[in-house]
C-alpha cells in the first residue's frame, strides 16, 4: 500500500468509466470555484458546457413561479452534469437545462 487514497470510479448511468479518466478530464477544464447557494447550471439556459464536480455537494433542483423549490437529488464529488443537454448541440439530448444545479458547499 502506497498511502494514496483510493481513486473514485465515475458512473454514468451504468457505465463506469475507467480508472484515470476523470483526472485526465479534469486536467483538460478550467477549474472555478462556487459559493454556497450560487446557482452553477440555472434551469432553462441553453447549455454552453459540461460540468465536472471535483469538490463537495450540489443540489439539482427544479425552481417554480411561485418560489417553490423542488430538489430532484443531492450530488457529491465526483460528479458529471450537464452532458446531456450540451450534447444537443451534436443533435442528441435537450436543448435546454431541465433543472438547475446550485452549490451546496463552498
């Protein structure tokens, strides 16, 4: 044993990614932190990146007109968001963010 923590295993859906391919991911991003409570992905945008989430927690949410929040799940690092929808600009997914993504975490 090395003493170096164990690498995280990405699942996307039922694909687990192997190993080293969230660190080579990582190293092609620019990294940017968020506050708690700033909102990262905001539900109706037309999506212009994928988001990796190194660090913390997240919340998915869907935002109503009446103020009403409805948290669809909690992520937590390692995590992928945002795909789906970028991947419309390659004919395939939603042509815009369906829910919100807000930090949980500084």
């Amino acid at each position: 044993m090395t003493g170096e923590a164990p690498r995280a295993r990405i699942t996307l859906g039922t694909y687990v990614a192997p190993d080293g391919l969230w660190e080579r991911m990582a190293e092609l991003c620019t990294v940017k932190k968020y506050e708690k409570d700033q909102i990262i992905q905001l539900q109706g945008e037309k999506p212009k990146i994928i988001y990796l989430q190194l660090e913390g927690k997240c919340k998915a949410t869907n935002f109503f007109e009446n103020g009403e929040e409805h948290i669809i799940f909690i992520s937590k690092a390692p995590y992928m968001f945002g795909e789906i929808s970028y991947l419309k600009q390659a004919g395939f997914g939603r042509e815009q963010y369906n829910s919100s993504f807000v930090a949980m975490e500084d």
